[in-house]
C-alpha cells in the first residue's frame, strides 16, 4: 500500500519522501524519481527528522502477520507510531493520516455491517490486532493535544505486490491444501489497493471535522469466501484444490498447532493458527456509509476487476 500512494502521489505531482525496511521497494521507487529513506520507524531520531518540511504525513507502516511475538508487534506499531507523532509535532506537519486495521473488531463470531463507533472485543484476536488498537489510543491522545490527524480502517488489502492474502491462497492451492471452513460461506469484505490508496488522499483535504475521526474502507462489496477463490483462480486458469473443513476442527487444530509452537518456542509461524481460521471461516463486513459521507470515498475498481489486475501483475513478472 505505502509504495502505490507514493507512486500514485508522485504522479498527481506531489514531492514525495518515502520511508521503510525494504531496500528492494525503495530502489524500485527511486526509478520513478521518488525518493527513498531507509528507516525503521522504530528508530525515533531518524523518524523524526524525516518529518521535516513535510506537509502531509501518511503513516503505513506496520508489522503485520497473525503470528510473532508481542514485543516485535509493539515495537513497530506503537512505538513506530509514537515516533512517527513526535517528528509531526515537533515539525508542525499539517495533517497526519494514519492507517489503522478493522482487525481490532475480531471476534471468534460473525459480525455484519461493523461500524465505526461498535463495541471492540476486550481480548483482540492476536498481538497485531492488540498493538494496532493501542496504536490508535496513541493517536487518540495526540488528537486531544492538538495534533491534525485522520485514521482509516482498511480491510484485507489486495493487490500487486500483494505478499500477503491472494499469495497464501495460491500457496496453499498449490499444495493442493486450500482450506474451505464452513464451506467457504464466511462472507469476506476485502479492498482493492488502489482504492485504499484513494482513501487515503482523499484525507488530504476532507473537511477539518473530520479530524479525529476513523473510517472503515473496503470495496463495499463482500462476498463469500468460495465465490473470491473462484474469481482468482478463474482469473488464472487453475484448478480448485479444496480442503473441506468444519469450523470447530480447523480451530482446535490451529490451537494445538501454536502450542506445539510455544512449547518448543520456534518463532516459526504454524501451518494454520486460529486468526487464520476465523479469517477464513467467520464472516466479517463493514459499514463504509461514513466514508463515503464524510470523505467522499467511493471505490472506483471492484474486486473481480482487482483480481484480475493481481493475476496479470504476477504474471508479468
């Protein structure tokens, strides 16, 4: 996502400074006349300094998996948060936009049309979840202290250089291993790259009462989970290698999985883990009614056309 807004900035003509770990992302940027600092946004001397002479600060950056442990989630997404907020106070940025994550709304339940304002589950589902929810109290208080900041909630992100949801799919496909739980009816709300991207700017210049606020984005159009496999591996020209399991196994499974994890404390992931499987298997959508309202967001490319962007993405590599 932070290397398409940079692209997509640069294009509507904006000098563009962008930030993070991966050098390989960064050379592919500066190619395309973008500059490039690498940083960890953990470091809080050089993460303040780059927010000098910025206008605008777009915070992306995050430690994101189902799986890890805590420390490494709360260094990158609180305390890279808590950096990020210090170089915007002290540089006097105009507005900081910040991208959080619905997975705050998780439960081992289905919930439909989530909204902004609904009630956020004391225990979240994993450590991402719990950092990411603390980084937004971190956001919170500096709004209160006069900090012009926006905060967007975006929905399993997909897209080229997606290295996250399409790939396991096919990863797991190939293995001929690809899980259906509950038959694939959880019904999934996902976001096409782009339109995150388009959130995002549109944040720019919202009207200043939207400062403070939080806002759901997806594609606004969920589907089941077995209808978004079927797009993708239509899209190309695959077989379906399903793996029919029940909701209870699947999680008792993942469960026994990350204990043996623990109990030989490897840090490698497990094969299935519980935030997997309630990815998988439970059904969660979002109301965007406040996005569109208040931002004028409006998704431009819709999930089958999104997929089919990603399949010729990897394709032409």
């Amino acid at each position: 996502m932070g290397k398409r807004l940079a692209e997509t900035l640069h294009e509507l003509g904006y000098a563009v400074t962008a930030t993070g770990r991966n050098t390989k992302i960064g050379q592919a940027l500066e190619k395309q006349g973008i500059s490039f600092v690498q940083n960890d946004l953990s470091n809080e001397k050089t993460t303040v300094a780059l927010c000098k002479d910025q206008e605008y600060v777009f915070h992306c950056g995050a430690f994101t998996a189902s799986w890890g442990r805590y420390e490494d989630f709360y260094l990158a997404n609180v305390i890279g948060t808590k950096n990020v907020i210090k170089g915007c106070e002290i540089h006097k940025v105009k507005r900081l936009i910040h991208t959080s994550s619905p997975s705050i709304y998780a439960t081992n339940r289905d919930r439909f049309d989530v909204k902004e304002t609904a009630e956020l589950p004391a225990v979240k589902v994993n450590a991402y979840a719990q950092t990411k929810y603390e980084a937004e109290q971190v956001i919170d208080a500096a709004f209160e202290k006069g900090l012009p900041v926006i905060t967007i909630r975006p929905r399993a992100i997909f897209g080229p250089n997606d290295s996250n949801i399409l790939p396991r799919l096919l990863e797991a496909n190939e293995k001929k291993k690809l899980p259906f739980i509950r038959g694939g009816n959880a019904l999934m709300d996902v976001t096409y790259v782009d339109n995150v991207v388009t959130a995002l700017i549109k944040c720019m210049h919202s009207p200043e009462t939207t400062l403070g606020e939080k806002y759901n984005i997806t594609n606004g159009e969920p589907m089941a989970f077995h209808a978004l496999v079927a797009h993708l591996f239509t899209a190309l020209d695959e077989g379906i290698y399903r793996k029919n399991i029940p909701y209870p196994i699947a999680y008792s499974l993942a469960a026994l999985l990350e204990l043996s994890v623990k109990i030989r404390r490897s840090n490698t992931e497990p094969m299935l883990t519980r935030t997997t499987v309630q990815m998988l298997g439970r059904s969660v959508t979002l109301d965007i009614s406040k996005a569109k309202k208040e931002l004028n967001y409006q998704p431009t490319i819709s999930v089958v056309d999104g997929v089919k962007r990603y399949v010729q993405s990897i394709k032409s590599i």
